[in-house]
C-alpha cells in the first residue's frame, strides 16, 4: 500500500525519503528505532485525542492542530528543522497525512522486506 508516488521509502540502507526531502534513518539501530517509535506512538495518541473532539472544532483548528502534530513527530525524529525541510511553509493536512504514510511504509514495509531479503538464506525453510 504506498500512498505517494513521492514516497520513495527506504533508497538505499539508512536513507528515505520523505516527499521531496531526504534524511538518514537507520531502523536497524536500536536508538534510531526507539526514536522513530516514540515520535509516532506520540503522534497516534495526539491524533486519537483530535479525532474525539474534531467535532467541537473549526476545521481550521483541527487542520492546524493536527499539521503541528505531524511537524512535532519529523522535528523528534529527523532533528529541529525536519518540518520546514519536508514541508515548507505549507500547514495542508493531506501533504502532512501524506507525509507520515511515507513514513510508516519506509520504516515497516520496506525495511521488514529489506530485512528479510537480506537474510532469507540464513533462515530454516520453515521461517520463510
């Protein structure tokens, strides 16, 4: 399921890419992966709370709130900065959805797949 065709998830090892910008992230390291982990357990809890009350919200409101929350889980991962890299001067709920499904595909699909296409023939046939 890849959402952008700017969603290139994982290039190379330890790089993906994240609409038009490009950051280093090695899910194989334990700090990068408690980073990541983190962020996005942050995010999904913020995002829980916003939908429960979107309805006594302004779409505005409930935009802006939930850009910042996106922008919040890039600056804790990729670093102070990460936002404006990624988005600009933009506040557009659908690049920002966009954005984190980058995201959650590069650090899930394509690295589970990196993972086990790597090391696929070191594992009993009844693993694979």
């Amino acid at each position: 399921q890849k959402h952008s065709p700017q969603c290139k998830g994982v290039q190379q090892m330890g790089m993906v890419k994240i609409l038009n910008a490009e950051f280093a992230l090695n899910m194989y390291d334990a700090h990068d992966a408690r980073r990541v982990e983190s962020a996005l357990e942050r995010f999904d809890t913020t995002r829980i709370e916003l939908q429960k009350s979107a309805s006594q919200m302004k779409m505005s409101e409930y935009i802006e709130k939930t850009c910042t929350a996106t922008f919040e889980c890039f600056n804790a991962i990729f670093g102070d900065g990460a936002d404006r890299k990624i988005f600009g001067d933009q506040c557009d709920l659908l690049v920002c959805i966009d954005a984190i499904c980058c995201l959650k595909d590069a650090v899930t699909v394509d690295q589970e797949k990196a993972l086990s296409e790597r090391y696929s023939a070191y594992l009993p046939n009844r693993q694979k």
